[in-house]
C-alpha cells in the first residue's frame, strides 16, 4: 500500500504552483515586451538564446553543487535571486514604458527602429535569470526523493506537474494579459511577488536535504566530481540514449518555438488576450497528461507511451505550419502539451528512482547537460533560418518553414528512439537498480 505524500510535498507542490504562477505572468510579458522591443527574428532569438545558454555552460557546474550542499537551501536562494533581478526588470521596463509601441499596433509592425539600451538590459537578465533557474530547477529535481517514497514518486510527479500546468499556463496567461493590458511592467513585479511567497512556503520545510555520501567529501574538485557523473550516465545503457534523444527532441522544439511570439502576431493575427488563450492551451493538456501519466503508462506500458510522445510533435508541426487559425493550433498545443507531460513524468521518475542519491545531482545535471544544452542551440538555429529565408521570399514563408523542418526532423527523431525506448528496457533499468 502507497502511503500518502504528506506536509512536506504539499508545502513543496504549494510552493511550486505559486512561483509557477508567477512564471505563466511573465511568460506574455516576456514575449511580448521582446517584440516591442525590436521586430528582428535574429536578436528575438538571440535573447531567447542568453537565457538558454547556461544550460549548455553551467549545467555541469550545477550538478556538482548540488551533491555538496543542501538542496532546499539552494532552491531558496536562487528564487530569493530570481526575485530581486524580476524587480530590477520591472524597474527597468516602468522607466522605459513611455518609449514603447502600444502593444495592439505590433501585430502590424515589422520595421520598429530597436531599442537597444532595453534589449541590452533583457539579454543580461536573461542570461543570469538562466543561470540561477540552472542551479535551482536540478536541486529542485533531485530534492523530491527526499520528500516522497520511491513507490510514490511517479505519482507526485504527475500531480507537481499538473499544478504547474494549472497556474503556469491556465491561470498565469490570462492574468498576465490583463496586467499587461494595464501596464506592462506590473507582470513583472508580480512574478517577483510570487518568487518570494514560494521562498517563505519553502523555508518552513523542515528536514535534512543534504546529499548522503558513503565517505566524507573532499574539497570541491569540479573536474573529477563531473567526470563521475558523466561516467556513470554515459555508461547507462538507457539514461545515455534517452538524454541524447530528448536534446534532439528540445534543440527541434526550441528551432520550431523560437520565433512564435512573431508567428502568433503576424500570421494567426493575435491580440495579447488572444495570445493568453493560446497558452491556456498548454494547461489544459498539462492537468490532463499530469493526471492521466501514470494510468497511461500503466495501461499501455512506458515504451508506448513514449512513443506517443515522439510521434505527436511532428505531427503537430505539420498542422500548425500550414493554418493560420489560432484556434487550430490552441487544439494541438493540448495534445502537445499533455504528451510531453507523460514524457516528463515516466522519465524523471525514472531517474529519480535509478540514480544513486549522492550522484542525482551531477547525473542529473549531465542528463540535463544533453537534454537542455541544446535549446541555445536550438533557438540561434531557428531565428538564423526565419532570417535566412526572409531574404529569399515573405516574411510570412519565412516563419512558417520552422514548423515544416521541425517535422521531418521529429520524424527522424522518432525513427531514431522507438527501438531503443520499449518497455522492457525501462523495466530492467528499474530493477537493476533496485538490485
């Protein structure tokens, strides 16, 4: 019998729904506030690319300090950090507010003159916004087997999951239209707002987060500490294939995602309610996947259900290269969303359950190193192709190709995974581990 999650999970689920809902306010603020700010497919995605860059740099790092140090203390000062530099954000865009096109007008503009001394001011704090979301998402990651039984982690998961979905992308968009509708700088105090309620919640969490280790740790040698990690995963016959398979999966992602805050605006023709819908979307598909994930992967098993995931983000490419409904692409983003849900909750279940503690931190931090290192990449890639092909034909060709190479290379991706991820591959990854 499954006992039950307990206080310490629901004050962390708590805490994760409320910085969460703070981060789906910002998430129309951010976009929205770049295409202000210039028009330029290339500089969209060269701040996009600042903010993924630690994932590709510091990463490693990351993982290393998190198998030294208290893992709640960490969460709480990168969300204290993260806070303080939304603040200085807001500060920045609430003096600067007076030089900014009315975001109604953007969805007809594309020659806007760039604001350079804001885009300077967004491209830093992105960049160190990333590297504190670097450190505080892995120990964030690695301190749920310290809250919750093995047996138990599949199904927290899937409810922190949905949560996040609830409040990032149901509640949060919505709300962050009509903030930004009254001005464009309250999203962001908001979202600092929510940073520090998630800090307080945090801190009443009592409990050793500690990582347990068999011998007393030295002092900090990133080097070797890394190379342990990145042995012990590259010599997993599953972890190695299933990081790789998810870089590519992300490095497609964010080439297709980079510039859709254009794409919304110039092709479907979206207001900044309607694009708040949009990201309703992703909730909706999210509470169901983070729901229905477990019962999925039992019914059908996790090969399959990985499976469906793979094959759905193609197809979903397709649909929306070629409409310019909104509506239409609201559909697939459930679909979207709630798959990639069900990626999420078998996978890092998974490795929770597999991975030694005193080395989740680095192994997750190189799993991650493969899996997320490849946005930045992703990202340049995407506004390169959009202004590549701008120069050749119009503009709105131009931001609808992503979505159609996105395609073939999600259907190679698949062709690539569906032999390795099965069923019985995971089982035995779960019981060797357990021997």
């Amino acid at each position: 019998m499954k006992k039950k999650l307990g206080h310490a999970y629901w004050k962390l689920w708590s805490a994760t729904a409320i910085s969460n809902l703070g981060d789906g306010v910002s998430a129309i603020a951010y976009p929205w506030l770049a295409s202000a700010v210039t028009r330029s497919p290339l500089l969209i995605a060269a701040a996009g690319f600042a903010s993924r860059l630690p994932w590709l740099i510091f990463t490693l790092h990351a993982g290393v300090i998190t198998d030294r140090f208290d893992r709640r203390k960490l969460i709480l000062a990168m969300d204290s950090f993260r806070g303080v530099l939304t603040i200085a954000v807001g500060a920045v865009v609430l003096l600067n507010q007076d030089s900014l096109p009315s975001l109604n007008e953007l969805t007809s503009i594309t020659d806007l003159e760039t604001n350079w001394g804001l885009y300077l001011t967004f491209v830093v704090t992105a960049f160190l916004f990333g590297m504190a979301e670097v450190l505080r998402d892995n120990s964030a990651q690695t301190i749920l087997p310290s809250v919750v039984d093995k047996e138990n982690l599949e199904k927290a998961n899937g409810r922190m999951w949905s949560a996040e979905s609830l409040t990032n992308s149901f509640i949060g968009p919505p709300l962050g239209s009509l903030l930004i509708g009254i001005a464009i700088y309250l999203p962001f105090f908001f979202d600092a707002g929510s940073f520090f309620i998630a800090v307080a919640l945090l801190a009443t969490i009592k409990g050793n987060f500690k990582p347990i280790h068999d011998v007393p740790r030295e002092k900090v040698n990133f080097r070797a500490e890394i190379k342990e990690g990145f042995t012990w995963l590259w010599n997993h016959s599953l972890l190695r294939p299933l990081a790789i398979i998810l870089g590519c999966m992300n490095g497609v992602g964010t080439l297709v995602g980079v510039t859709f805050i254009l794409f919304a605006q110039e092709v479907l023709g979206t207001s900044v309610f309607v694009f708040s819908i949009l990201g309703t979307a992703g909730a909706i598909g999210g509470i169901a996947g983070g729901l229905l994930a477990p019962k999925i992967s039992e019914k059908l098993g996790s090969g399959p259900s990985l499976w469906i995931a793979l094959i759905v983000a193609p197809l979903g490419y397709v649909i929306v290269g070629f409409t310019s409904s909104w509506q239409v692409v609201w559909v697939v983003t459930v679909f979207e969303s709630l798959v990639a849900v069900l990626w999420n909750t078998i996978t890092v279940s998974l490795r929770q359950s597999i991975i030694p503690s005193q080395l989740l931190g680095r192994v997750n931090s190189v799993y991650r190193f493969f899996a997320w290192g490849s946005i930045p990449i992703g990202m340049f890639a995407g506004g390169a192709v959009v202004t590549l092909l701008e120069s050749m034909t119009s503009r709105e060709v131009a931001l609808r190709a992503p979505y159609l190479l996105g395609a073939v290379l999600g259907l190679l991706i698949f062709i690539f995974a569906a032999p390795r991820l099965t069923t019985a591959a995971l089982n035995k990854a779960r019981a060797e581990a357990i021997s």
